[in-house]
C-alpha cells in the first residue's frame, strides 16, 4: 500500500450525504422514534469518516512537503471550538432555570471537561446509577466530540513519525493497530468501553486505512450493498446492544464499501446529493451539538409538567434544531474559518470563558445554585436527608457492600444474620445492626453489583470478575444455620431489568439446601411519577410538609407481577411491606411524604424514616413467625 500515491481530494458529495444520514440517526434514535432504535450508530459513522477525511489532509499535505502542526490545529480549532463555544454558552441561561442543584452539578462538571475535551472520561466516571437520568443531561453527547479531540491530538504526531521513519510500513502499523483495538473490545464486557479511545480508535484508523486503499485499488459497483449494511444495523438493534461490537462492524462495513466504490454517477450519489440532505450534511456538526440540549432541556420542562414528550412535539424539536443548526452552520462554523481573528474578537472569546468559569467556580462552590429554589433550605435541615449517616460503613469510609467491599460483624453468638441485595438493602443493614447487634453476628452483602453479579444469570452492565455466583455458594457453605434476608428494588422484577435472565431461585435453593432460613421482603412503592423526591420539592409540585402519594392501584400493578413471581418460590418466608406505606395513613393511598415526615431520599431508596418504618415491620414479621424461624 503505497501512500506516496496519496493526494488531496476534493469535497465529495457523496460523503456529505453519508454525514446527513449519520447525524438524522443520531437525532431519530435520541429523539426516541422507535425506527431508529440502532441510531446511535450514526457516532461511529462520523468517526470512519473523520479517519478518512483528516488522513488524507495529513498525508497528502506530508507528501506534499507543506504539512504544517500549527496549520493543521489552527484549522481544526477554527473547524471545531466556535460552534462547540457558541453551543455551550447557549446552555448556560438554560441550565440555570430548568437544572435542580444536583443536576446543576453534574451539568457543571460536563461542561468543563467538554471545554477540556475529556467529557468521555468523566461520564464514563459518573456514577450513572445515582446520576440524573441521561435523557435529561445536556451535554451528554460531547463524550464523542472529546474522543475526535484527542484522536486529533494525537493522530497527527502518530502520522509525522511513521511517515518520516517507516513510511512503507504504514499502512500494515495502521492495520495492525485497528486489529489490536477491535481485539481487546472483544476482551471486555466493561461499558467503559463505550467512552474510551482506545476502544473507539479502530473505527478512526477505519477510515484511514479506506483512505490509503482508496488511493491504491479502483473498486466499484459494491456501494448498492454497503448502504443496505449501513442501515440494516440501525433498524435492527437497539439500545441492548450498544456495547456490543457486532453492529458496528456490520454498520462499518457498510460504509467502507460505499466510500471507497461509490462513483459520482450512482443511483445512491443521485440520492445523497438531493438538496435537503446536501443542506443537512453541511450542518450535520451543529446538529449533533445542538440535539442533545434542545431535546434535554425540553424534557426536564416537560418532567416539572409531570407530561411526556409527544410524537408531534419531537418532530417539531426536530424542525427546531434543523433551523437552528443551519443558522449555526452559516452565521458560526462558516464565519469563523473565514474571517480573521481581530482584537474584538479574541477579546468577546475571552470574555465568554471567563463568564463560563466564573458560573462554573460559582455553582461548583455552593453546591449547584440552590438559593434558586426556596424549599431548598428546608430539605437541607431535614434529617431524613443526611444519608451519610444511614450505612454502615469500613474503617476507610467505603459503605459496606458485596464481596467488593466486604463487612462482617462477628459477636460471641452462635446466631447469625445475613443481609442480601441491592442498593435499597444497604439502607437497611445499620438499622438491623442496631437491633441485633447484641444478640446475633450481622454480614451484609448489600450493593448493585452485588445484586447483578448473583442474582443475574449474564452480566447486565459488564462490571462483573465472573466468579461472584461462586464465591456466593462458598458463603453459603460457609454460612449455615443463619437467616438469610433478602431485599431489592422492585425494578430488578420489571422486564427491561429481566433481560439478563433471573438466578434467584439456584441461588434461594442454594441457600435453603443448607439450613438456613430465607426471608424474602417484598420490594417498597415507588416514589410519586418515580421522580427524585427532593425534586418534587424544588420544582414546587409539591409544598414541603405536603402529602406525596398516589393511589395504591399504581402500585399494585407492579406489587401483583412481583407476588406473582415469587409464588410457590422454594420454601422461605415472603413478607410483604406495602401496608407500611399503603393505606395506613390514607385508605387507598401510598405515601412517600407526610406532614415533616419525609420516607424517601430520591426516587427509590429510604430515608432514615422510611428505613425504621421498614425494618420495625420487618422485626414484628419475624416475631409473628419465630416459631418456624428455628435459627433465629
């Protein structure tokens, strides 16, 4: 493969087009229209089409004898940072009308690592289980804008070493890194993956090594095929499969063999280069900017409705961020890589960051703007709040858990208690510690993944070592004549939770095979439209010292699914908590808050309240059946 044969091509519109189809998915798939379920493919088409374009700009400038570092990043930062900067500044005002203070949090930390281009390092560290929901987060896809950004650092110096030292061993180093990097995707489950570089950077050298066959081998009459490639993924998969490497390369596939067949007389060239999709394709950058925060923003207005978005309203959101990003396109990305940076302007461009970091520093130090809302105080002085009391925790800090951070409480007794669960089951192990600490020796296995790495047959999320079910049946060995109580969220029994497949009756089986007892507590209500409790508050649905409930029907229809799955389930005790939240303070009404009494800390998890409702229940229960419960 010979590079030297590697000159500067001209716009192709062809390319353009690939653009608009790659960006409409993205939109259609974050807009939610069921037809394009596998529209975030659309990303990794922009990321084989960057290789290919930014290559031959390198390559053919180091051929030519002109390639310059400091050219090459003055245009990617004319290319890139003022449409990016004009979209961010945008989301400012917004954010601090619509944004609750812990969603402000996390928007200010998104908005500085996308100023810095490591925004797919900090969402792959945000803890996305206790984050705001990711429909709701405005910068969420600037995580591949990061990656274009460091691929653009580094490529180029990547590009001038082999050039100059290895220059016929180009293509086979890029190759070989391409094949390294779809390898080592293969060898993790682990949803980092989705925001690194080195994982994304085969679909990059994609487009490079496309570049360099381009240029070397005349191939035609395949793109027909391609575009079906393309498109099939994209219809075909769906979220569940967004980890996984099998669509992309059929996708990837599909548009190597269009851009390096397709000719300018195809039936396919004659389609994207109709003038809607030309248009499209030209603002295909300020659409991708603008989607996200249109859609975001437009979503947590909604959710303060207590609405959904309707089918009309998304393709009026649609309309909107078209007409936008054209104007983006022709008053911004056009201008900026035109006109010449005069004084005023590098003075405006300071003046924005400078606004920009102040607002971040600001909100960052007093915890997200809470003087904004006026019930924000009220909840700080609310002790069902202060969470950092409500776990047990290690000498070091770390909250008791699974086996990942493992807790034992040993007392001279030969009973024994064991906690098992999720995250809602970690709320209750320092209550139940209080109340048998001097009677029995307390182990809580207690965390989220804890909970997917047992009690799910495959690995939901990709964190798992694989050998917790293992350690979990040496516990049990271990660990006899004890009571086993076991505790979860009520959505690890809804169908989108499911899709890994339940393990809990081995594992119940397991446990009773050994002489244990087993007390299942039924899962708790949810709080009201399932929002974050504190949100309700901040966003005035609700005065504080209001009653926060609904009617008990909405929560019988999940109750009777998990009633029903537990039925005839071995032989352990089954305990049912509703009637703690339920009808007891008003008759067909559960209740997440009344008066000054608040049960709930977010959407799903108790307050201290809620837990010492919970767990006296739970206690009366075990004195109503002590009869039965011999190891107790």
């Amino acid at each position: 493969m010979n590079i030297s044969k590697i000159k500067r091509i001209q716009f192709r519109n062809d390319i353009n087009g690939l653009r608009a189809v790659a960006v409409l998915a993205v939109v259609f798939y974050h807009a939610e229209f069921n037809v394009f379920q596998g529209g975030w493919l659309g990303v990794d088409i922009f990321f084989v089409i960057s290789g290919y374009l930014i290559s031959n700009i390198i390559i053919s400038e180091l051929n030519a004898g002109n390639f310059s570092f400091k050219n090459f990043y003055i245009r990617r930062i004319r290319r890139i940072i003022p449409a990016l900067f004009f979209m961010l500044f945008t989301t400012i005002p917004l954010s601090y009308f619509l944004l609750s203070p812990k969603a402000m949090l996390e928007y200010l930390g998104s908005l500085t690592s996308t100023i810095f281009f490591y925004a797919n390092y900090y969402f792959d560290n945000l803890i996305f289980y206790n984050a705001e929901p990711t429909v709701f987060m405005p910068l969420l896809h600037t995580w591949s804008l990061a990656i274009e950004e460091q691929y653009y650092l580094l490529f180029p110096l990547l590009a001038y070493v082999l050039f100059k030292y290895l220059r016929n061993y180009f293509f086979m180093i890029i190759s070989f890194m391409t094949i390294i990097s779809i390898f080592i995707n293969s060898l993790t489950q682990d949803f980092s993956k989705f925001y690194q570089l080195q994982f994304r950077v085969w679909e990059l050298f994609l487009g490079v090594i496309l570049m360099i066959i381009s240029f070397n081998f005349s191939i035609r009459r395949l793109e027909k095929y391609g575009f079906i490639l393309m498109l099939f993924p994209m219809l075909y998969f769906d979220s569940s499969n967004v980890n996984q490497i099998e669509p992309k390369l059929i996708s990837l596939i599909g548009i190597s063999l269009i851009i390096i067949s397709n000719t300018e007389d195809t039936l396919l060239s004659k389609l994207l280069n109709t003038k809607v999709l030309t248009l499209i394709g030209l603002s295909s950058y300020s659409i991708y900017l603008f989607h996200q925060p249109l859609f975001a923003f437009y979503r947590i207005q909604k959710s303060k409705e207590m609405l959904d978005v309707s089918e009309a309203e998304k393709i009026f959101l649609v309309f909107i961020l078209l007409i936008i990003s054209y104007f983006s396109w022709r008053l911004i990305e056009i201008k900026f890589q035109k006109i010449t940076l005069t004084l005023n302007i590098k003075i405006l461009l300071i003046l924005i960051l400078l606004i920009s970091a102040a607002f971040i520093f600001i909100g960052t130090t007093n915890k997200g703007y809470p003087d904004r809302f006026v019930q924000v105080e009220n909840l700080a002085l609310n002790s069902d709040f202060q969470t950092n009391q409500l776990f047990l925790m290690k000498e070091d800090g770390e909250i008791c858990g699974g086996f990942e951070s493992y807790c034992e409480f040993i007392n001279d007794s030969d009973k024994k208690i064991i906690l098992i669960g999720d995250s809602q089951s970690q709320t209750l192990q320092k209550y139940i510690y209080e109340r048998i600490k001097n009677t029995h020796s307390f182990i809580p296995l207690t965390s989220d993944i804890f909970f997917r790495c047992v009690f799910y047959i495959e690995d939901p999320v990709g964190d798992c070592n694989g050998e917790e079910k293992e350690k979990f049946e040496v516990f049990i060995s271990n660990n006899r004549n004890s009571t086993y109580i076991f505790f979860s969220s009520y959505k690890r029994y809804e169908m989108n939770w499911l899709k890994a497949g339940e393990n809990f009756s081995p594992m119940f089986k397991e446990i009773l095979a050994n002489k244990n007892h087993l007390l299942i507590l039924s899962p708790i209500p949810f709080v009201y439209e399932n929002k974050d409790i504190k949100n309700l508050y901040i966003n005035e649905d609700f005065e504080y010292m209001e009653t926060i409930g609904y009617d008990i029907a909405k929560w019988d229809v999940h109750r009777n699914k998990i009633i029903s799955f537990f039925k005839n389930k071995d032989n352990s005790l089954f305990l049912d908590p509703t009637s703690v939240f339920c009808n007891g303070f008003v008759k067909n009404f559960c209740i997440n808050a009344h008066r000054d009494k608040i049960y709930y800390y977010d959407s799903i998890h108790l307050s201290h309240t809620g837990v010492e409702l919970l767990v006296n229940f739970l206690f009366d229960e075990i004195d109503k059946n002590i009869s039965v419960l011999k190891n107790y």
